[in-house]
C-alpha cells in the first residue's frame, strides 16, 4: 500500500528570542517557538482542535504589533521577530495566571502550580473577597462528572462535543461576561442532553473540570495516586474501527481510559464503548470508595482472583455487568 | 449532528411569532402538522443548516411577541432552522434583551449610564425602585440608550402583537401608587431635530437634511440632492469611486480611524464572492447618539451611502445591524428601505444601471460588543456576538467568511457628500490628518446637549461655547465615552482631530463629549464605567473577562479608601488587558479609568499611606 505524501512545505525562517529558526508554512508561533526550545505555557490549546486563543496564557511578543499575540493560534511569518519572554509578555502571563488562580480552581490543572511559581503570580493578592466561579458538582450521571468551579472557560469541552470532533452539540458556552458557563439547554441534566456519554470532553478539559466518574471518586477518597498508575495502550476490541485505548491502572484495576492524540484515525477520540466499557475486564462491581488506604494492595490481589471468572464472562457479551 | 430535544411544545403564540419569521413549517420534522408527505421527507446538510443566520431574529420575534423564550420557543426555532438546542441557548443568553425566564411583557430599561447619571438617573432609579420594587423582572438598570441629550432616560419595552417601545427622555416620575401601571411619564417622542441645535445651518454636511428634509419622503430627499451622489458614483465607475473616497482622506468614524478608501479597495480588490457589506448601526459607546440622530433624521442619506458602497466594492447584499434599544431608527430605516425597493432605488437593477443591491435590518438584542466589527458578524450569522481574532481581517474573510467591508454610519453617511463635491474638495475641509466634518455627542453638565457637527480641528473649547459655554466649576470632559479618556479643565484646547486628541493621550473615539462639572462624583462614574465593562465583556478572552472583574473589584474598595496596592493592581491588570485581550473591548476597558487616575487626580493617596508607584 502506498502511502501519499503532502506536497513539500515552504519553510519561513523568523526568530524566536534573537535566534533564528525555520519551520513549515503553516506552522504557529508556538510550533516554532517548540522548535527553538522555549516552552510556553498554554491552557486552552490542545493540540487536536484548532485554536481558540482565550486564555490568552500562551502570548508572545511580535515586532511592529500593537497588541502581544497569541502563539498558539498565529500563524509564523517570514521575518518575523518574535520575543517569548520579554517583560511585556511575561508581565501578562503573569496577570493571566493570576486572574485565573483568584477565580477558579487550578488545584487539578497540570502545570500550573509551576507556572505560576516561575511567573511569580500571585492570586491572592485580590483579596479574599474576589469573585470566583465556585459552585457545587454537577453528578449527574455514573460516568463523569462536571466541576466548573475549575473551569476556565477555553471553549475546548464544547468544541470537541461539536464541530470539531463529535458533532453532538451536548453543550455550549451560555451566558456572558465572567458569568458564562459551559452549560446544556436551560442548564438541564446531561442525562437529558443530548450527550453521548464519548467522554471526549473530558478527554481535553485542561483543568480537571471533566473528569472521569472513578477518578473523581478516588480523589475524593484520598486514593487516587498517579505515580503507582501504569499505562497500556492497545486496541478496542468492540468494533473494527481499532481505536487505540490507553488503560490507566492502579492496583490492578481500570481506573481511567484516554486515547492517544497522535492517533492517526481518532485523534484521541473513543466512543462510549471505548471509554467507559471497561467493567467486564476486570469484573468488580464498584465498591464504595470507603476502604482504608494500606489494605488497598490486598484489596487487590484478592480481587485479581476474579479476572479468570471475569474473561470467560466476556465471551458472552450478556454477561458484562 | 444528530439533534435532540426535550419533549417540551411552543404555545401557538410561540409558533405563530416564529413562523411570521421563518415561514410555515414544511413537513412535521419541523414541528409542523403530520401528513403522509412526511414520510418521503428527507432534510439535512448544508440545505438544513444554512439558515442558521435566521436564528437572532427567530429569537426576537418570541421574545417580541412573549417578553420571554420558553423552552419550547426555543426547541420549536431550532428544530426550523437544525440547529442544536445547547448552542441557540448560548447565543439566546448571550443577549441582554433577550429573557429565558419568565418575566411580564412590558419591561421598564432605566439607562444608568454616564451621561443619565450627570443629569439625575440615581433619582429616576429610586424612584422605580420604590415603585416597581428591586430591578429582576419587570424593570432592569439599562447600560446607555443612546438617549443622552435627554437624560435621565428610560425605554418601555412591551412584548405583544406588534411589540411597542416607549421612550421616557427626560424621564420623570409619574404620580401613582406602587404598583402602578405607569411609573415614568409617557410622553411624545421630540423630532429628530431637538437632539441637533445647529439643525438648519448652511454650512453643515452631515446634518444639513435634519430638521429640514421629511425624514419619511423619499421625494423630499430627492429634492435636496438625494441620490445625486449614486448617479455620480455611477458615472464614475467602481474605481473611480473608490478613487475620490481615498483622496477624501474619510477615516472610520466609529473610533478606530481606519483610512475608508484603502478598506473599500481592499474589499473590492477580492476575488473570492460575494463581497458583503455590514453597515455598524450598533452605537453603543456610552454617551454616543450620533448615528441615531442621523437614522431618524435623514435615513436615505444611508440607505444611498451604502447603496453606493455596495457599488464600489462589488457587494450584492447589504446587511444594518442596528441596536435593539434604537426602535424609532429602525422604523424609520425599514420604511426608508421599502420605499427605496419600491421606486427601484434597491433591487435588481438600480437607476436602469444593471446593478443589484439589497439592505437588511437586523436587529441587535442588547450586546455592546456586537458594534465589535468581528462580532457583528457571529451575532448576524446566528452565533453568540463573540469577536473573531484578525487576521483574518473583514476584508478577506468576514461575513459567512467572504469578504467584508463594515463601516459605520457616520463614515458611510460621508460618503454622499465626497462624492458630489469631489474627494480633493472635501480634503481641504479640516486637518490634513483628519479630513471632514465631525460629529460630536455632547452631554452632561452643558446648557444645549446634542450632536453637534464641526469640521476636524475646531477645538474642545469652541465645541462647548456652541453647546451653551464652558460649564462653570468644569470638573473634566470625557473624551471617546467609556472606551476613551478625561480630560481636565485646563486641556480645553485640545483640537478635536484624530491626531490632535491622541497627541493629548486622550481619543476622539465615538465623538463623545461628555461634560463634568464639580457635582460630579468621579469615584461613582469611574465604577459605572468599570461596571460597564463587566456587564458588557462576552468572557471569551482571560485578560477581559476575569479582568474587568477584578478592577471593579478595586474601585469599589478605593472608593471607599485609597490605598497604592489597588492602584498598582489597577494598573497591572490594567496593561495586561490592553496588551493581550482579543478585542478592542478589553484592550480600551481600562482607558478612562487610567486616565482618571493620571490627569484628574482620582483617589489621592493621603501623606501617611506609601506613595503610589506612578508618578503623579
């Protein structure tokens, strides 16, 4: 079978921080800031949607434009001059760091606490009284769960629910100003949404906002630990299409299932099946997350017994729980 | 896209409001009638989806005919137009005007705004408050309706079959019991006219039809050289106009001053069609009324500067967006617009020249950021009026993604006037930066409120002497409205140029000239504005939306005592939104409260707390 081949790119030479660099027309800031070794924060890009550029974390400053620009969504120039850590840049990255930290959860965001010691941002200096977006959880269903109080509003959930990956349109931005949400029709539980439950949201959710039914539930728990996580990738056996599954597990059982984004046909997109059918592999009704942490190992092993059960059960598709 | 609904049916108000828009339903998939035809009804695809610009004004005629959208409303125009239930109800809370609860029909808007707060709206607000009880449902606190000269000002808006709009300007408390029907007297609206002092000037331009011309009669604007300019611009050819409107050296009047004839070359220089044109009649900078005065008082002057536009840089479609809160301007515009189609003057073939051109009103609900000129474009197009980042620019990809010329209607009201005196001529009126006539809105503390119309180069002084004489105890001017900057008493000078206002740090922005006289509490305005900015920010972008909260945050407490950590707060949030939000919105929000702090002295740190870090 051959493979065809793009035609050759340009490249555009520009430079990034005095030196010069050559990357492929097309290519963003951020790539070829990528190119030139400088990593830039970003949040709301996500490297299987296109751009958004609201949080407006990633900015750079370019030669000869009033305003800083976003690298993730700017396309590279020839001749452009691009300065990544230029006070003015550093200075509203900082600031952004700050506003989003005084206002919504970051505990759950990779990367953050990181970024916002290197920008030495700091959010409390708004005052205790700074409005936030805390609310309660949303649990509306077994297999995820929404705490916007740890949104930050990229537009990423509502993009992959719609045109850009699952055509679904479950949800979108409603409201306006800081009062905006990501929200249903007349805020109605997702059980009444049009949500499919493909957890490709969650898949994209840079903060925690989204996530899994059984993640959330260990973290509540105290016994969500990802160093002891191991991670397998392989195939879905429901259908043909052969979506990649990455298996995050802990002692033993499935905690979570993510999708590579390099994948070439689904781009870190699974259906319900991939996602969240999982249950019969290891055959265990889920137990309230009530079990002292220490015994957890032996929990374990006592509940590997059932994994032969759990495999001839599979034969049978009836069988899964 | 598979949609879904939740089982929940229009009232036949609901139906009848949106099938007056959208037309009867054409099979039961739609909500209509079963019939046998349905079951050979196949609908879907782009034929389904592409009328999803048709969305905003679905959306107004329920909320015109109800006062609120229903869940069912909501469902019956998305299923009309295949667009998903979650994304119509973003974009139906994204708009102000538009309720998705309950709330009575008739809704009292008390504008609260700069130039109603310097002319008494706290005691109109009161006042409602005591009647009506707290703002929510039957009476909300309004951001400007473009009403100044008559402020304090109000709008009754009442849903029904056809929906009514009241204005109350001045707005005074009618007598009555709590609960009344009528808290604000009804009063009849004035002509167009009382809103220009100088109506019936000679040597005006943009004005001379105001007060003169029957605003209604298409004869009387064709008595008075209307359409003069159209043949003109058809004896010169597209070029040839695009020509004279570069040697005018017009700018953009709706504050950005971008050069007009470099837009409508680029524009016409595309390839790719159709081109569009958008005419920004959203006016919605605080203490701007110009454009309106200029609808209700001379509509044809736009409906033939956009015809002529449109002829320039190859638009066969036209769309008016104008904001919800201008009811007269509308009426007035779709009357003009009518009347021009029937006599031929829009159409298939204008003046026998084989040119097609039509104009559409569409209707804002309510967003400042919808006169953004990206976001008029979402907001047209049936997505929340969010701003677009450039580039791509208008002129390569605007409207449904072709290309764009936008211009407002004061720019575009220009245009007539370039074309029958030739751009050269009208070059040598004003400054070499700033060619032409200006408009100017003043309000506030002046004896003759109005807009006022003075070539570029007059200055702030001689503007004020015209609208009554320097107030006296003058506290500043606010320059540009909300977006723009103060300046003090001692910057009267200032020539009111497009370089001469930003060479004084300050901008002519929308022509807002917004007196303060020494009554004026600057620490209440300075918050509105902050308010304002909050209320109007539609939360896409960080540096804005989380922003614009934390500097009202700031006000409020250096409000109630100063302290250099807020300033210095101020001014960091400050940068950064300047520096890195999407749109002018955010990168102008915290320009007049800067401008307070640096040049009238606002929240003076007193000797014992630390200095603040800025030099005074």
């Amino acid at each position: 079978m051959s493979v065809p081949l793009p035609p050759p790119r340009r490249l555009v030479e520009l430079t990034v921080d005095g030196a010069p660099v050559r990357v492929p027309a097309g290519a963003t800031i951020l790539d070829a800031c990528g190119g030139a070794g400088q990593d830039i924060p970003t949040l709301c890009y996500g490297d299987t949607l296109t751009p958004k550029n609201a949080c407006r974390v990633c900015v750079v400053e370019v030669e000869g434009s009033r305003t800083l620009v976003p690298a993730c969504s700017r396309k590279a120039e020839a001749g452009m001059v691009v300065g990544t850590s230029t006070e003015r840049a550093r200075h509203s990255r900082k600031i952004v760091l700050e506003l989003l930290a005084s206002s919504a959860d970051l505990s759950a965001t990779p990367g953050a606490a990181g970024w916002i010691e290197e920008y030495d941002a700091r959010p409390a200096r708004f005052g205790a009284q700074a409005a936030t977006v805390e609310q309660p959880v949303k649990v509306d269903n077994d297999l995820y769960v929404r705490d916007y109080g740890k949104c930050i509003l990229c537009y990423k959930c509502v993009d992959a629910c719609g045109e850009q990956w699952q055509n679904t349109f479950a949800i979108g931005v409603a409201g306006r100003g800081f009062d905006a949400t990501i929200s249903t029709e007349y805020d109605a539980p997702l059980t009444d949404s049009a949500c499919v439950y493909c957890g490709n949201c969650v898949e994209v959710c840079p903060t925690g906002a989204l996530s899994f039914k059984s993640e959330f539930d260990m973290r509540a728990a105290g016994t969500w630990e990802e160093s002891r996580q191991t991670r397998t990738t392989t195939i879905c056996s429901y259908c043909g299409v052969g979506c990649n599954l990455t298996l995050h597990v802990q002692d033993n059982q499935i905690v979570k299932v993510t999708s590579p984004h390099d994948n070439p046909v689904t781009h870190g997109n699974l259906c319900i099946k991939g996602r969240f059918g999982y249950q019969h592999v290891q055959n265990v009704r889920p137990e309230p997350p009530a079990r002292p942490a220490p015994e957890a190992p032996q929990d374990a092993l006592a509940s590997g017994s059932d994994v032969p059960r759990a495999a001839s059960g599979s034969r049978s598709p009836g069988s899964a729980p | 896209m598979d949609l879904r609904f939740r089982d929940a049916e229009p009232a036949d108000e609901e139906r009848a409001a949106v099938d007056a828009v959208l037309g009867p339903p054409p099979s039961s998939w739609h909500g209509g009638r079963r019939t046998d035809e349905d079951l050979r009804f196949a609908s879907g695809g782009h034929a389904a989806r592409e009328r999803r610009d048709l969305l905003l004004p679905a959306l107004h005629a329920v909320n015109d005919r109800v006062g609120w959208i229903s869940e069912g409303a909501l469902d019956y125009i998305c299923r009309r137009l295949t667009v998903p239930p979650a994304e119509a109800y973003g974009v139906a809370t994204f708009y102000s005007l538009l309720s998705l609860k309950p709330r009575p029909a008739r809704v009292l808007h008390v504008c609260t705004d700069l130039a109603c707060h310097a002319r008494g709206a706290e005691d109109v607000r009161r006042h409602v408050q005591e009647r009506l009880g707290p703002p929510g449902t039957s009476w909300v606190a309004a951001p400007c309706l473009g009403l100044c000269e008559r402020a304090p000002a109000a709008l009754t808006l009442e849903a029904g079959a056809p929906p009514r709009a009241t204005v109350h300007a001045p707005a005074e408390p009618a007598p009555g019991a709590p609960g009344g029907d009528q808290v604000l007297v009804a009063r009849e609206e004035p002509a167009a006219e009382e809103a220009v002092p100088q109506a019936g000037d000679p040597g005006l331009v943009l004005l001379r039809r105001v007060g003169v011309v029957d605003p209604a009669s298409l004869d009387a604007y064709r008595a008075t050289g209307g359409y003069a300019a159209l043949r003109r611009a058809f004896e010169l050819g597209p070029l040839g106009t695009i020509r004279e409107i570069e040697e005018s050296g017009l700018v953009g009047r709706g504050g950005a001053a971008f050069p007009a004839g470099r837009k409508w070359a680029a524009v016409a220089a595309q390839p790719v069609r159709p081109h569009h044109l958008v005419c920004n009649a959203d006016e919605s900078e605080p203490g701007t009324f110009k454009d309106r005065v200029l609808m209700e008082g001379d509509p044809y002057a736009l409906v033939e500067a956009m015809t002529i536009a449109a002829y320039a840089t190859g638009c066969a479609k036209g769309h008016l967006y104008i904001r919800a809160e201008y009811p007269r301007a509308t009426a007035r515009l779709r009357h003009a617009i009518a009347t021009a189609r029937a006599r031929g003057l829009l159409g298939e073939d204008i003046l026998g020249h084989g040119f097609a051109f039509d104009i559409e009103i569409r209707r804002g609900a309510g967003a400042y950021i919808c006169g953004e000129e990206t976001a008029i474009f979402n907001s047209i197009e049936g997505y929340r009026g969010e701003p677009r980042s450039k580039p791509p620019f208008p002129v390569e990809k605007g409207l449904f993604g072709k290309p764009t010329l936008v211009n407002n209607v004061e720019t575009l009201v220009n245009v007539p006037a370039i074309l029958l005196g030739g751009g050269a001529a009208y070059a040598r009126t004003g400054t070499k930066g700033s060619t032409g006539t200006k408009l100017f809105c003043v309000s506030g503390a002046v004896a003759r409120p109005g807009v006022y119309e003075l070539p570029f180069g007059a200055t702030l002084r001689e503007l004020l002497t015209l609208a009554g004489g320097t107030p006296a105890g003058l506290r500043a001017v606010l320059l540009g409205g909300a977006a723009g900057a103060f300046v003090g008493p001692g910057d009267l000078d200032i020539p009111l140029t497009f370089e001469g206002t930003r060479a004084a740090g300050a901008t002519l922005g929308s022509g807002v000239v917004l007196a303060l006289d020494a009554g004026a509490d600057l620490a209440r305005i300075l918050l509105r504005i902050a308010e304002f900015f909050r209320d109007e920010s539609c939360g896409q972008c960080v540096p804005c939306r989380v922003g614009t909260v934390r500097q009202e945050e700031a006000l409020h407490r250096l409000g109630r005592a100063p302290r250099a950590e807020d300033l210095t707060l101020l001014r960091e949030v400050g940068q950064a939104m300047r520096d890195a939000s999407i749109c002018g919105l955010g990168q102008t929000a915290w320009n007049a409260v800067e401008s307070a702090i640096d040049r009238l002295g606002a929240f003076p740190l007193s000797v014992t707390t630390p200095t603040s870090p800025e030099p005074s």
